[in-house]
C-alpha cells in the first residue's frame, strides 16, 4: 500500500501528470504517435522503443549483468548502434532524469508511454533501475547476421526462438528502417526516407497493431527486413520463420498480438543486473499531496501551503465538480486539532490534470498559517460528496500524513547569485531549526551534475556539506545557512536538507536551486 512521501513519488508524477493544470508533459513527444518532433523522417515512438531494445539487448541472464541499464549511452559509436534515434530519445529524457529517476527508468517508462500512446497494451511500469557507468559488452543483433546469431542472442538474454519473433514483431510495428542509417537497405539515402514495416499505404506504422505480422503470413509485406532486395539484410524474414511460423500464426490474432506484447515488453523493460531490486508496479496515487511551503514567514508563524492530488479517473466514482477537500490536523505532540483547513479547486485549465493511462486527477490547494509554539505532525485528508453528504477520510495508510516541523526549509531566504565568478555562482541555502534540535548536525545534500564527454547524461554526484549556525533566532527557531559554490554550466539541479543523522534524521527533499535563482541574495 502506498505511504507519502516515497522515493518513487518524482517518477509517478512524470507518468501521471502529463497535461494539465500541473503537467511535466512526458507524452507530448509520442503524441500523436507518428510526431517527429518536425524533423522528416522521425518519429519519437518508434525510436523510444528501439532505444529500449537496444539498451536491453546485450542482457546476459544467467551471469546477471546488463539489460536496461542505459549503457546505451556510452556505446553510441558501434555500428551495431546506428542512428540518431538513441542521442534523440536520451535528448529528451534528460529533462526529466535527477537523483530520483534514473536514466534506465526514464527509457523504460518511455517504452511504456510509447506503447500506450500507440494505441498498443498497458505495460505495467517498475521503477528501480541503476544506470551502468560505463558501456556493456557488443552484441545488439544486427539485420546482415544469421538468425543463429540472433536465436543466441536472444537465448543469452533470457528469451527462447518464440519469445524473440514476438518481441521482434512487437517491436516492428511501429516505424521503419532509414535511408540515412542503412541505405544498402532501403536504397535511398535521403532524410527523409523511411521504408516502414507496415508499408507507406496506410499509417500503419503509427498504430500498435498486428499489420507487421499478417502482412507477413499474407505474403504482402513491404517490411524492408522481409521482402528487401538483398536477402543478407531480410532479418525479420528469417526470425520470424524460424519455428514454421507458429509464433506468428498466434499473433495473428490482435488481441493475442496486444497480450504478448505487453508480457514480452514488460520482461523487456525488466531485464536489469541482478545487482537491480525493482520496485512493485507504480500505480496511479490515490490521494497525493504536494507541499508548495513550510516555513516560517516575516510575522513568526508557519506558512502551511500546498497541494492535494486527488484521483478522479473512470471507475473512481469520484466526480471534480462534486467534490469538497479540507484537511485536519495534529500538533507537534500528535493531538488532533479542531482546526479545519479548506482547500480549494483551482479553475485555471479546469484544475485537473491527465497523465498515462487515461488517468485523470483533480486539484485542491490550501494555504494557512500554523502557530510555531504548537505546530504540527501529521495531517489527514477529508473528501466529501458535497451533493450526497458523504465523506471519507484519508489517513496514509494509518498514521496519517507526516509532517516534521524539527526543520523547515526557508526557499524565499535562500538564492543563487547570477553573478559567475571563475565558473561558479553562490549559492545559500537556509533553514530553521527548532530549538531542542540546534546541537544535531545540518547537512546540505547537493546534486552535482557532472558532464561526461560525448555522453547527454550527466553523472549525478551528492556533494554534503554541514550547515553553519547563525544568531538569527525567531519563534523557537534557529537560522542555520550552508554557503557554496555551484558551476554555472550544471546551476539548474536539486538538493535536500537533512537534520540529524540516523534514525534521528529529518529530511526536506527534492527542492530545486531553479526554484531560488530568482531571489535577492541579501
Ligand atoms: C533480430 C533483431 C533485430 C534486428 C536485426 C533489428 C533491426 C532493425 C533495423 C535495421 C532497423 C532500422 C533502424 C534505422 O533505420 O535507424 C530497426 C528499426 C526498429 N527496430 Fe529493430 N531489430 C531487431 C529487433 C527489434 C526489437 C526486439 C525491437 C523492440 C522490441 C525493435 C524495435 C525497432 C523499432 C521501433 C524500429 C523503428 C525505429 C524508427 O523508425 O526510428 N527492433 N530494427
């Protein structure tokens, strides 16, 4: 069962918040599902999911290394890796990749979109994912090779003769082989020229669906890796004959084409190190909340602003313009208070938000002032039925929502100097720390992205450094500050602020140095 916070709240959001009142737009670049970004030739989809198979490829099962580990990205210069279809996919991902989703979880949950926004299956998404510091061994299947070569291949990675027609064939419903990459095979070497797998009559190769196989059983296939005037290259032609064509015979079917490729896929994205523990299916959150501000403001109280997500998907029964949202709380010592806080329904853009799967949510924001003597620990969520009457109550599993007032995080006293000296820009983080809490340590948890020759992804290292104590003091409260120098190339990156050590620790996590780089450095 869900607890907030969790470690994977960052890569839910970019899966479930696609458009909308807040939106990451993850999917925009796969929809439609034929959109290339403008450029002739493209098309995303297609290339996020050979992205995946190619990262995926080199798995070895039985020694339990590779898989989808985004190795990829240091491998780019093999031919059996030809195309930019690897720097576009990762190009896009990195708007998204941070300490809390790696690149491989990114390129999975890309695969997932992909597919879906294709019309094709639900692929049920795990996160967990290490990205590889370095490349992996050769070995992606390549089209002028034996189709011994790619049984082998596929063997190693985990994948007998039936499973590897399948995910060839999940694989080549969508897009084309192109005229820049492998003009031997399409005999065109313009940009523009795609010779897709399902054929230029129809959009097809646009559509997850089965064209790529009964075009093939009809004998009326234009897959350039089947009916191709050189036979050395016609790949899909011999792996998708090799067992008499029983696999293909079976996928013939849609709804058997659909369910085995969402199984194939799933065990696509999950083939990892066994050094990888994968995390259960991310399901859509019920009840999410998001904290805007927790910090003390200018008159000595504690601003309590955010967000509550509430899902309002078919089948929820839940309906956003008969629903009423209020919140309840405990102080620091964990008795409930009387006070009632309303949370309001944003009507900019309808105050929803969509994301995969046809999930939908519904926005409700609140905005009140805590008393710093008393404070707070935890709260619970109250929906009601304004038209019925009923209400429920959402307590996180039992304990209700955390809260930790030990520390609170002063975003509007702290800023990112513009001013470039020898490369760096100031940062200043600021903090409160409340008064029995002064003697424990104050770290500063910073992301430093660290770029990497002819690699799009940047490693990700934490830099720590102990927080000073100042003479400010306010509310029961004392001011700590952590002062450091930040490249100016790699400013726009997160940290997190951690009181005590331990099982003592208190962490406010994820916030963001883009969030400060406005402020007044005073
Ligand atoms: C024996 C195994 C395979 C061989 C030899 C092979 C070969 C190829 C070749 C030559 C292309 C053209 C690439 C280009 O022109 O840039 C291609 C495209 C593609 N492959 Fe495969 N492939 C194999 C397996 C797979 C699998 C298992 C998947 C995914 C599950 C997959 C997904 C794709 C996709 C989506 C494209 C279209 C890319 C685009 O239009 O940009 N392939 N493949």
């Amino acid at each position: 069962e869900y607890v907030w916070p969790s470690k994977y709240d960052y890569i839910e959001d970019v899966m479930m918040l696609h458009s909308g009142y807040i939106h990451n737009g993850f999917s925009d670049a796969v929809n439609p599902c034929s959109f290339g970004t403008n450029v002739a030739g493209r098309q995303n989809a297609a290339e996020w999911v050979r992205t995946g198979y190619h990262d995926m490829a080199t798995h070895d099962a039985a020694a339990g290394t590779g898989g989808l580990d985004a190795s990829i990205l240091f491998e780019l210069d093999r031919d059996e890796n030809v195309g930019s279809a690897f720097n576009n996919t990762f190009g896009f991902l990195s708007n998204y990749y941070n300490i809390r989703a790696s690149s491989s979880d990114l390129l999975a949950l890309a695969v997932v979109t992909a597919t879906y926004r294709c019309n094709g299956p639900k692929i049920p998404f795990r996160a967990g994912r290490i990205d590889a510091t370095e490349a992996g061994p050769l070995g992606v299947p390549k089209p002028d090779e034996d189709v011994e070569t790619h049984t082998s291949r596929f063997a190693t990675a985990g994948f007998n003769t039936s499973d590897m027609i399948a995910m060839v064939a999940c694989g080549h419903t969508l897009g084309g082989v192109h005229g820049v990459d492998f003009p031997e095979i399409t005999g065109n070497s313009s940009e523009a020229q795609v010779s897709f797998f399902e054929g230029s009559s129809s959009d097809s190769s646009a559509d997850f669906d089965n064209a790529v196989v009964t075009q093939y059983l009809d004998n009326a296939t234009e897959n350039p890796l089947v009916a191709g005037g050189n036979d050395t290259t016609n790949s899909d032609k011999r792996v998708f004959g090799v067992d008499g064509n029983t696999t293909m015979h079976a996928l013939a079917d849609p709804a058997t084409f659909q369910s085995t490729c969402a199984d194939i896929l799933e065990r696509m994205i999950n083939a990892v190190p066994s050094s990888v523990t994968l995390s259960e299916v991310i399901d859509p959150i019920d009840i999410k909340p998001y904290m805007t501000t927790f910090a003390l403001n200018s008159n000595g109280t504690i601003d309590f602003v955010g967000r509550i997500r509430v899902r309002v998907s078919d089948g929820t029964n839940r309906n956003t313009n008969d629903l009423a949202v209020h919140l309840t709380y405990a102080d620091r010592d964990g008795t409930n208070t009387t006070t009632t806080i309303t949370a309001t329904h944003p009507s900019f853009q309808g105050g929803t938000s969509s994301g995969l799967f046809r999930e939908n949510f519904s926005w409700y924001e609140f905005a009140t002032v805590l008393d710093p003597s008393t404070g707070i620990s935890k709260f619970h969520v109250h929906i009601t039925t304004p038209s019925t009457g009923a209400a429920q109550v959402f307590d996180n599993a039992g304990n209700g929502f955390p809260l930790d007032d030990s520390i609170l995080y002063q975003q509007s006293q702290s800023c990112l100097d513009p001013t470039i000296v020898d490369g760096n820009m100031n940062l200043t983080v600021s903090a409160f720390v409340r008064n029995d809490r002064i003697d424990e340590v104050v770290t500063l948890n910073l992301v430093h992205k660290v770029p990497r020759q002819g690699v799009i992804m940047p490693a990700l290292e934490v830099h720590s450094q102990v927080f000073d104590k100042t003479s400010t003091e306010k509310s029961g409260y004392v001011l700590f500050q952590a002062k450091r120098l930040l490249p100016s190339e790699t400013w726009n990156t997160a940290f997190d602020v951690v009181l005590g050590e331990g099982d003592n620790e208190t962490i406010v996590e994820n916030q963001s140095t883009s969030a400060i780089s406005d402020n007044i450095c005073s």
